[in-house]
C-alpha cells in the first residue's frame, strides 16, 4: 500500500512540473487510495479485495471558459504525463467552444498546506483474523473498508495542498432470529480489538431485548431521545439548502427564517465545521484553506454560512472555503450537560432512537423534515426500555427539535463517519452528542 501511494506522489509531483509551464490558468484534484475491503454476511468472509487507484481532474480555464478532463494515474511516471499532455491537447481544443462563464473565478493566492496522518493498522489478514472470532455466534454483516487515502491539489498560481490519511472502518448490522438489527459502525486511525468487542457486546444486549414482541404507536407527539447516529442524518439536511450562503441569497434555504431572526434555535445549540478534530482535508476544489474551525450557529443564532469563491463573486463578498455546493465537510455540534448514563432516567416515557433514514424536506421553507425510524429503536416507560417499536415516518421542523422542543444534548460527542465509497472511500463526518427532544411529531 505505501509502494502505491509512494509512486501516485512521484506522478502527481511529475504532474505537477509538467503543468507550471501551462500559460493557461488551471487547477488539478487527485483523489487516491489504496484500500482493502472485507464484505462480511451471517458472520463469515463473503467477498474481500484491494483497490489501488488514483483519479486527477485537470481544469483549463481560458478567455473566461473552463472545461475539465479526467484520467487515472498509475503511478508510472513517463505514463502519467503522457495521460496529461493528451488531456491538455483536448481541453485547448474544446474550451474556446464552451460559452462564457461570468462567474468562474481564476486561481490565486498562495496557500500551501501538508497534512500526514499515520495510523496503526494491522494486515488485513491480521483484521479479520481478530473479527471473525468476535462475531462468530451472531447474524453479522457488514463492510470493512481500510488502508491510505489522498486527496491533493494544485494550481496555475501557486496553491499546493497535500492531504493523507490512513483509517478505516466496519459498517456492519447485527440480525436476530426475527429478521431485527441493530447497527454499527467501528471507525478509526488505530484498530483495537478491546474497543470492537465492547462495541460488539453492547449492541448484541440490544439485539436480545429486539426479540420480544414490537410495539406499534398510534401517530402522535413522543418524547424521544436521538443517539447520534440519528442526530448525525439530521445534521446531514442542513448540507442540502441549509448553511449555504447562495441558497440563502436565492431564498431556498430553510435557515432563512433564522437569518431573518423570524424563528429561532435554542441556546445550548452550537453548529460549527472543525477541520480539527475530524478527519477531512480543509482545503477545498479551488484550492483555499477553511479555518480549522468555523463556528455556523452559536447559542442557536446563525453567525456565518459557507461562502465558496464562486457565491463570493457573485454576491461580492468573501470566502470562507467552502466548496462548490457549499455542503457540510466537517460538521459539529457541541456537547451539553446531559450525563450519557441519564439519558433513560430523564427520557423517563418515550422513545429512544438508534438510527434515522429516508430522511428529506417536507416543506424546506420552514425546515420541515420527514424521515423514518430504523433499526434497534425502543419504547421507554419509567427510564427503561420496555419493548422494540414498529418503524415510524416523523415529520418535524428543525426549529422545534433544535429549538423550543431540545431538552439536552449529552455530555459525550461521538465521531459518525462518512462511510460511502461511491467511487472512492469518503472522508469526514459528522462529530455530535446524543440530544432529547420534547413532543417530537410521528405521523405514520
């Protein structure tokens, strides 16, 4: 794996001598792994596997037009330039055709940054040799993703940013007898069979309790305490027309009634993107550095949005760097008072959820979400659970469950992460306490 990542540096860096003497303006992303994956189901290896590859995104922008090309990197440096002097031989010939773009914004500035991050990962032949002992009595099935990952740019001015991290993760369900799971998910820089079995032995408590009888809810208004893997989906709506800035300028943001201080959030709510305690380059697509941490809602009142340089021409302002789309990279929400072991005691009736999916805007205009219950999801009565529940579809607005219906966050904040690999493994995710929530709305 570091033979690989070691010659994709030795390309991008070749890449890189090749395209400074360009006389057009560009930019250059790479985007690089090499990982190994493990496909897990009923308990045993179903499917394992290496990917080592590495993808560049070549912009040429010339009399205000920009096209792009993509092309793989092999690591053999005579090919790989060889890859870009073509690309660029095509972009000079189709860019002049594209119309004008009276936003596009050229590179500049001179911001470099070098992030490595080690980690401690056994082979993983070593891994799985210490998971399947683990789960060896149980329904487990799930996906183990882990090894290097790069993501690099560079520009016509200058900018140079180097981003890489070794991790992994085990996205896994734990079924029983009646077709109920529970879900988890084990993510870090160091793999530590101690922490995993824990983890294993909590939700496998969960599973059992799955087994009695469910309990189906009429529609109606429920104490509910969100762990974070559900506070986490949630967070992930504000990514869709939330804290942008241009779909605030152009009116489509369900945080405009906080802007325009119409509704507000309540006080213990802070939101902010912390490049610095979670694991996510801060450099964006046209090469700027976001602050290690930007605070978006403080004490429940909006104080920033996400600026990208193309909102910031539009609208004349400055940027903060935020991609393209201006969605959430490194979200967080900080902890409160609520001690983790009281969370049932001060629930006391109601309902505990595990997990949330489905989820989407119901009317954006008042930050109404709907969305589903999912997995090990619990009715509570006197601080205990008392039995699973049936799924529920909620339907609620933002400025109730983080406003005047928030009851607590918890004391503990737990790292959710972004576990996609849609053409790569992503980074980053989402860092977020637990929080109780007064009369959350179920409607099916």
């Amino acid at each position: 794996m570091a033979d690989f990542i070691a010659a994709i540096a030795d390309s991008w860096q070749s890449c890189m001598n090749v395209l400074a003497g360009l006389p057009e303006a560009w930019r250059a992303e790479l985007v690089a792994e090499s990982s190994d994956f493990v496909r897990f189901n009923g308990g045993k290896i179903r499917q394992t596997g290496t990917v080592q590859d590495a993808q560049v995104q070549l912009t040429l922008i010339t009399q205000g037009r920009s096209g792009y090309r993509r092309f793989p990197l092999m690591g053999v440096v005579p090919l790989d330039t060889a890859q870009l002097q073509t690309a660029v031989a095509e972009l000079r010939l189709e860019v002049p055709q594209l119309p004008p773009d009276p936003f596009l914004v050229l590179p500049n500035g001179s911001q470099q940054s070098r992030v490595e991050q080690a980690g401690m990962i056994p082979p993983i032949t070593a891994v799985i040799a210490e998971i399947v002992p683990t789960v060896h009595s149980l329904d487990f099935t799930g996906l183990y993703a882990g090894g290097s990952q790069v993501r690099a740019y560079g520009d016509s001015a200058g900018q140079s940013h180097w981003f890489q991290t070794e991790s992994f993760t085990l996205d896994y369900s734990l079924f029983n007898a009646q077709q109920r799971a529970v879900k988890g998910c084990y993510a870090d820089r160091v793999w530590d069979l101690a922490a995993f079995s824990a983890q294993i032995q909590a939700l496998s408590t969960q599973l059992q309790f799955l087994a009695q009888p469910a309990k189906a809810l009429p529609p109606g208004r429920y104490p509910t305490y969100f762990a974070p893997a559900a506070v986490a989906e949630l967070v992930g709506m504000l990514s869709w027309g939330g804290v942008s800035e241009a779909a605030l300028r152009q009116g489509t943001s369900a945080l405009l009634p906080l802007q325009r201080g119409e509704r507000r959030l309540n006080e213990s709510l802070h939101l902010w993107e912390n490049f610095q305690d979670i694991p996510a380059p801060r450099f964006n697509d046209q090469g700027d550095l976001a602050p290690a941490q930007l605070p978006l809602i403080e004490r429940g009142a909006l104080v920033h949005t996400l600026i990208s340089n193309r909102t910031a021409k539009e609208y004349g302002l400055t940027p903060n760097g935020a991609v393209q789309g201006e969605y959430l990279r490194a979200p967080a929400i900080r902890p409160g008072t609520l001690a983790d072991d009281q969370v049932l005691a001060t629930l006391d009736r109601g309902l505990y959820v595990s997990n949330l999916h489905y989820l989407n805007w119901s009317d954006q205009a008042t930050g109404r979400i709907t969305g589903m219950t999912r997995y090990a999801c619990f009715w509570v009565e006197r601080g205990q659970w008392v039995a699973p529940i049936e799924n529920l579809r909620f339907d609620e607005t933002l400025y109730h469950f983080w406003g005047e219906g928030l009851r607590g966050l918890t004391q503990t904040q737990i790292l959710m992460p972004a576990t996609d690999t849609y053409e790569h493994r992503s980074l980053g995710g989402v860092l977020t306490p637990g929080m109780l929530v007064q009369d959350f709305s179920y409607t099916l």
